[in-house]
C-alpha cells in the first residue's frame, strides 16, 4: 500500500529540515523542496496528499505554486506558511483553496502536527469518495450497457403509482415509445390493460400495446424487490405473435398438406378404377353395338340391347369425369377468350330445369386470355350451374361473372395453394341453402356430395378441381349455411395477348428443357412458357435434366448457370454432343470464363416480358449460341 506523500516547500533550508523532523514518521514519506520547481517535480511524480508552502519563496510566490498544485492534483490540501498572521495572509488562503496556514516561526508544534494529520485525513477522504463515486460510475454504465444489450424488453415501474422508471432500448423499439415518452407511460397502458402477471419465472402470456394502439401477444418474466420502501416491478417482455402465427401456420399447411395428400391419393385410386372401367365398358360396347346389328328384326330384344348401350354411355361419362380428376384424360389446351366461352355456358344454364331461378351473366371487358380446353372450361362452368342449381329448391338468382385477378403473393384456397401471377377468374354465385364448414373440408373429394336422396354422385366439384389443377390454377370456395355459396375457379393468364387476335395456327411448337433449382422460379417460368405454347420439360438439376430428355428433340436449353454437382455449362456441352442443333440460353449473373466462347444470358431478377422476349430471340437465331 501506497505511504501518504507530504511535499514541504520552502527557500531556507533550516526551515525544511526543522519540518522534516517533525513530521517524520515511518507511515509517511516527506519531500522536501526548496523552489517552486523542485516541488512541481515531485508533483508530476506522483500523488500528494498535504503541501505545506511559505508563501514567499524568494524569486518565486507560494500562492501561485499553490494554485499551480491544486490544477495538477485537486485532492491536494495545501497550509499555506507565512511571515506573520492577518486577514489578508487568511482571505488569501481562501482564495487558492488552502486547508490551513502557519505563522513564522512555528512554535506550537502539536497544532502543526494536528493541522497535517488532519490535512492528510482530508485528503485521503476525498479521494477515497473520488474513487468510490468513480466505481459507481463504472457501476451504473455497466449497468446500462447490460440492460440494453438485453435481446427483450425490460421495464422497471413503480408498482403503487404504476409509473414506469426506466426502460431499455429494446423496449422503446418494442413499444414505438421515445425513451422520454416511455418513461412518463403508465405500465398498464404497456399491457394494453390486460392484469399484471404474478412474480417469478414462469413465463405468461399477455396481450401488449404499441404507441400506435396496435396489439401483440407478449410473453413476460416479471420479479419485485423493495427500495426506500416502495416495491419496484421489473417486468422482461418478449413479442412472440410471429411465434404464434408461426405456429398457426404451420398448422394450417399441415392440415393443407393432409388435405392435398388425401386428394392425390383418392386421385389415383379414382384414375386406376376409371381406367379399369374403360377397357371393361369397351368390352361390353362392342357386344352391345354386335347385338343390336344382329337384333335388327327382333324389336323386344333390340331394346334390351339399346339399354345396354345407354348405360355404356353413361358409364363412359362417369369414367370420363374420374380421369378428370385424376388428370389422366389428355387435353390440348390453347388460349381461349374465356368470356365467349362463358357467355355461351350463360345460354345453356339458362335452359337448365328449376323453377324461378334466374341466371344473370356479369363480364368483364378487356378480360385477359387464359389457357385451356374449351369443352373442359364448358364442363367447369356446367358443373357449378348444374350445383347452384340444386342448391336453390325454391328458386333464387345465379350470377356467373368473369374478372381479373393479379395476386402480388401466393394465396391460400379452398382447393390448394395457388401462387402469385395473373388470373382470369370464373365466378358461379347462387343464394341457395350454403354449406357446413364440414362439408366445406371434404368438398373436392370424389363421391362426396350434400344433396340427399341420391341426386347426385358427387364428382361436379371434384371434376372442377381437377380440371383447373392440371391447368395451374385453382378452385376457392365461400359458403355459410342459408347465405348461398361462390365458387371462383382461378385460370392462368396467357401473358401479352388480345382475346380478339387468337389464332391456333400462331402458337409456337419448339420444345424447351428448362432447368433450374429454385423450384418457385421453376415453376413460375415453366407457368409464363407453357402459357405462350411451348413444350416444356423442367428438372431441378442437370441429372434429372438429362432424364427428362431421354432421347427427345428438344430446341432451347433454359438453364442456371450455378447448378448443384453439374453446372450449366457442363449440362449443355453434353446434351450439344446428342443434340447440335441445340440453343442454349443461360440464366444468372455471368457466364463462367471457363466457356469455350460466348454465351446468350439473362440476368435475375427479369420480368415476364424479357424471359419471352430472350427465349424468341435465341431461338430466332437472333442472339448467338454455343
């Protein structure tokens, strides 16, 4: 431990060894100096804690050294020496913040000695409290930079008054509070009123207020302690409504998930039986048609034979309607104007049997094109007129309505997820009985059916379904009991083409593999080529899109230059050596250098327009290739 300094400052060498002798001591170190420079010297040295210094030292003056001292080390007390005792040598020792002073000669000695020693506790006192006000400090900035570095929000509040004490930077991020702001807020307005939850460390649940009024579940530690008589509640608060739609989400795409695997495997089963069925009812038609050639002349038997041949057909349109929905019926579809369709399905439904049920026909203008089969859209339409109006009994008002929808992100419908894209949307509206949640859940099932009485076979809203997902849309339906039902079936727009300028004989035919393991963009890209009439393979690497070819003639190659295991490059020079005709387009950020020569690219992210624009141009022969 450091020995207290006492630095003796004074011309007459006599006077500092006599000083020196009193006041020496093993505890104490005593440095003697003769001038005011000696004595700054063992200033700058080290600490001093008492300075006894005559005020006149020759050439130099005492209280300018004194202040001088008290600059460098403010803890220093300084008892000032001097000639003779007046007010003025007391008003001087004031002014530059001396403890004590001293007349020349010293003769009490034990008030010098008590002067010192009490000088000395003084000194040693304040920076005792220095240090110790110094260590709080560290202490509270410590503190601080703890609670602010904690990831949750953390309130203290007082919990008579419910006024909140401090905060952190978390919380005023949490609750959209300025630090000022949060710090005259109330705790219950923070809770949004909710209860205050029980000290101790289980977490619970509550429903929390941001500044702008807006809610959000908030899981909360709270604990207590008491202070000058008052209790203080800190309360850890964490935001965990992304936890909890999280959850709710993951639920819900479980549910789809089942839904969807559900639908797939009912789907086989009902393509496998159908597919039975019709090399069964083929059997039994060619006996039917042989029977009635040879019946001719026996009309009694010739009708039973005509029976058999009518439930042949009927057979056929049920098998037909099972492959549908199992995509097994092959189509070619083609860009239609889906209103011409519609308004054609208007005239039709029209004529259907029901008594009072009105069927209005509400089209859009400027309505986009879609892509599909018309007799299957025909069926679409049929089927939801044919429902609607077994819903109605007592009569009511069916509205078919066609319009465009753009989805800026995917969407969850009854029949699936759909992605985002644009949509020519097909609506069939009725005010009849509705439906059940439940039945709402099992409504694309084959077979499933609510009408009673054996009205129906159940396969009109599974035969929708499936047409409109193999054609890469989707089916919605809303329904409450009593408040009728809409059924909105989603087509995929034809990008960039007017319904009145369609023509089949203008729709390409090259064939493209397009290679890509973003599955999203794979899809969305095989959606915007397919949808302007080219064939097109997709893989998700280049094995599977050496799969995917398998001997075929294909004219473009569509593929990411960064493919895991074989790259781009590497996938097209081994399908050029099978196929050198073959055009190449990549799709990245550059072309490695590693290319034998330039290559035609298209840069992510790129827009409908562009990616079509870019395919035509290579395949034109417009842009160079490999």
């Amino acid at each position: 431990m450091r020995k207290p300094r006492i630095l003796l400052v004074d011309d007459e060498r006599v006077v500092v060894e006599v000083l020196t002798s009193l006041l020496d001591d093993p505890d104490r170190e005593i440095l003697p100096a003769d001038s005011a420079a000696s004595a700054l010297q063992h200033a700058r040295a080290g600490e001093i804690e008492v300075a006894l210094v005559d005020k006149n030292l020759g050439t130099d003056s005492g209280l300018e050294l004194s202040r001088q001292l008290k600059q460098m080390q403010p803890d220093v007390e300084i008892i000032l020496i001097t000639g003779y005792a007046s007010i003025e040598s007391a008003i001087q020792a004031v002014q530059i913040g001396a403890f004590d002073y001293l007349t020349k000669p010293i003769a009490d000695f034990a008030a010098l000695s008590f002067k010192v020693q009490s000088a000395l506790e003084k000194s040693q006192l304040r920076r005792s409290q220095r240090a110790l006000l110094e260590r709080l400090m560290e202490c509270e900035v410590r503190h601080r930079r703890l609670i602010d570095a904690a990831p949750e929000a953390i309130v203290l509040y007082d919990v008579e008054s419910g006024r909140v004490m401090e905060a952190n930077e978390a919380a005023v991020k949490l609750y959209g509070y300025s630090p000022q702001e949060l710090l005259h807020a109330a705790a219950v307005d923070l809770r949004g009123g909710t209860p205050e939850g029980k000290p101790g460390p289980v977490p619970v649940l509550q429903r929390h207020r941001h500044k702008d009024g807006t809610e959000f579940t908030a899981e909360v530690i709270f604990t207590e302690f008491q202070q000058q008589g008052r209790t203080l509640r800190v309360q850890s608060v964490r935001e965990v409504s992304q936890r909890e739609q999280g959850e709710a989400r993951r639920q819900e795409l479980e549910q789809r998930l089942r839904s969807t695997q559900r639908l797939d495997a009912i789907g086989r089963l009902a393509g496998g039986v159908a597919q039975d069925f019709t090399s069964l009812l083929a059997v039994i038609s060619s006996h039917a048609t042989a029977l009635q050639g040879a019946l001719g002349e026996l009309p009694d038997l010739r009708a039973e034979a005509d029976a058999i041949a009518r439930a042949v057909s009927r057979g056929n349109a049920l098998t037909q309607q099972l492959q549908l929905f199992s995509h097994r019926v092959p189509h070619e579809n083609r860009p239609l104007d889906v209103n011409a369709i519609v308004a054609e399905a208007h005239k039709v439904a029209s004529r259907l049997p029901g008594d009072n049920i009105r069927v209005a026909l509400e089209s859009q203008s400027g309505l986009w094109v879609a892509r599909a089969h018309p007799d299957q859209l025909m069926q679409i339409i049929l089927d939801l007129a044919v429902n609607a109006r077994d819903a109605m009994r007592h009569g009511g008002k069916l509205a078919l309505r066609t319009n465009n929808v753009t989805l800026d992100a995917p969407a969850r419908l009854r029949g699936g997820q759909l992605p985002a894209g644009r949509y020519v949307r097909v609506q069939a509206e009725d005010d009849g009985e509705g439906m059940s949640e439940d039945a709402l859940r099992h409504l694309f099932e084959p077979f499933f059916t609510t009408k009673n009485g054996g009205r129906a076979l159940g396969l009109g809203l599974a035969t929708v379904y499936g047409i409109a997902d193999a054609l890469g849309g989707g089916v919605d339906v809303e329904s409450r009991p009593g408040k009728g039902t809409c059924v909105s079936v989603y087509l995929p727009a034809v990008e960039g083409r007017d319904p009145g300028a369609i023509r089949e004989d203008a729709l390409p035919s090259e064939r493209i593999l397009l290679v890509e393991d973003e599955e999203s963009l794979r899809v969305m890209m095989r959606r915007m080529l397919t949808s302007h009439g080219y064939d097109v393979f997709d893989a998700g690497n280049a094995e599977e899109g050496l799969r995917a070819v398998d001997g075929r003639a294909i004219d473009l190659l569509l593929t990411d230059v960064d493919l895991p295991r074989v790259d781009g490059p590497g996938l097209a020079r081994k399908l050029i050596a099978a196929h050198p005709a073959l055009r190449v387009l990549y799709i990245g950020d550059a072309v490695p250098a590693r290319s034998r020569s330039p290559q035609p690219l298209i840069r992510k992210p790129f827009t409908p327009v562009a990616l079509l624009g870019q395919v035509r141009r290579v395949l034109d022969g417009q842009v160079y290739r490999e």
